[in-house]
C-alpha cells in the first residue's frame, strides 16, 4: 500500500489569518493519524507565513507516524531539520516568495550542492527525498546525489488529467520505471486528489508515499460542511 502523508500548511494558513490556535495545528495532526494517515507533512518557509519553525519543533512529540520536513534547504531550514530529525527532509527548489512549489531540481546542474547537502542529512540519520520533474536525466542525476528517494511533481500532471488527457501519466510511468531500476524510493505530490490519485497510483509503479494538503483539506471542507451545519441547527433549534 502506497503511504498517505498529510500536509496541515492550510491548517497553519487558516490559523495564522485568524492569529490565536484554531484551528490547532497540533490536534490536527494528531487526528489525521488518528484517522489512518501514516505520515504528516509540513513545508516551513522563511518567511513562516503558515507553518512557523516552532510548529515544527512542536510536531516532534505529536508525529508517531511519518514526520516529513519539506523545504528549500537554505541555512535556517537545514538547521531546524537537523534539530527536529524527522523521519524524512524532502528538499524543494522554492523561491522565497513562491506561493507554492513550482517546479522540481536540475540534479545535473545542482549536482554538487545537493550532495552536499543530502550527505549532511544522511550523517544525521534522516532519510532524503528530491523533488523532481518526471524527466529522466532528472531522474538519472538524482541517483548520482546519494538521494534515498526522489517525489515526482505531479502538477502537470494532475492539469492535463483534469483535462481528460489520460496520456499525461506517461511520462511520470516512464520515471518511475527509471527510479525502480535505480533502486530509488518514489514519493509524489502536488494537486494529486480524490479526482486523480487512484489513477496515478495504478500506473505509477513502486509508489511507496504521496503528499497530499491542498486537495485534502479543501475536500475535507467540501465533505464535512453538509454535518457541521446539520450540528449547528440541532444546537440552535
């Protein structure tokens, strides 16, 4: 079975737009484990406009599952990974200022640094994860990085199947092939849903863990309002 981690940033997002703990960070990810997901996800970044570096250092006692950090591994992110030891450090090319996750690393060209960088990692126990576009001499440098696992970022993908374009799987097949072969651990992410993610999961093999928040929680909203307002007119009747 391919692991389910859940990301809370919308979590930390909702909160911090309201300031005080609700919702609270900490419940939720103990409820999400509680509800069978094996893993939770946050993606700190600097300017902690939704999950803050406390947050992380809080999350340690609360994720019994899978615990994974991800983020641009600048000096502050790399220290706080290196404090927090999660199960996993999954390493993002984000710009400061992105909104979300755009696009994966050149493992050729940053070769050297993401070495560097995963080797500190792995001194320290904690597994590796690369973010990566389903390009294969992305897939093929990233094996040359000492990287445990990549996660093919599924967000073109996840475009194109809303479009009824079932080809688009292809080349996200075609990596994960290469990585198998490579004897590379295979995580994806990024708008995989309800919509898409069974089809993903049949044609993508060896997929051992998604990260899914957006989709998840904006769902989680969609499916739960119909019995909160249900609770609020039994209350008020």
């Amino acid at each position: 079975m391919t692991k389910l981690s859940v990301n809370i940033n919308k979590i930390a997002t909702l909160r911090n737009a309201r300031g005080g703990n609700v919702p609270n960070l900490l419940k939720v990810a103990a409820d999400v484990q509680l509800f069978g997901a094996q893993g939770v996800t946050i993606h700190p970044r600097p300017d902690e406009r939704h999950i803050r570096y406390q947050d992380a250092r809080d999350l340690v006692k609360v994720v019994t599952t899978e615990y994974n950090i991800e983020g641009n591994p600048m000096d502050d992110f790399m220290n706080l990974v290196l404090e927090c030891k999660p199960t996993q450090v999954t390493l993002v090319p984000d710009a400061v200022d992105a909104i979300t996750s755009n696009a994966g690393w050149d493992t050729v060209k940053h070769q050297a640094y993401l070495k560097e960088v995963i080797a500190e990692f792995k001194r320290n126990n904690i597994r590796t994860s690369i973010f990566v576009d389903p390009v294969l001499s992305m897939i093929e440098g990233a094996k040359e990085t000492g990287t445990d696992r990549i996660e093919l970022y599924t967000e073109e993908f996840a475009h194109q199947y809303g479009l009824g374009n079932l080809k688009a799987i292809e080349p996200y097949a075609k990596a994960a092939e290469l990585a198998n072969a490579l004897s590379l651990g295979i995580n994806a992410g990024h708008d995989l849903s309800l919509d898409n993610i069974e089809f993903f999961k049949q044609n993508i093999p060896g997929l051992l863990e998604v990260s899914i928040g957006h989709a998840l929680i904006s769902e989680a909203i969609y499916l739960g309002l119909e019995n909160v307002v249900c609770l609020y007119n039994q209350k008020l009747r």
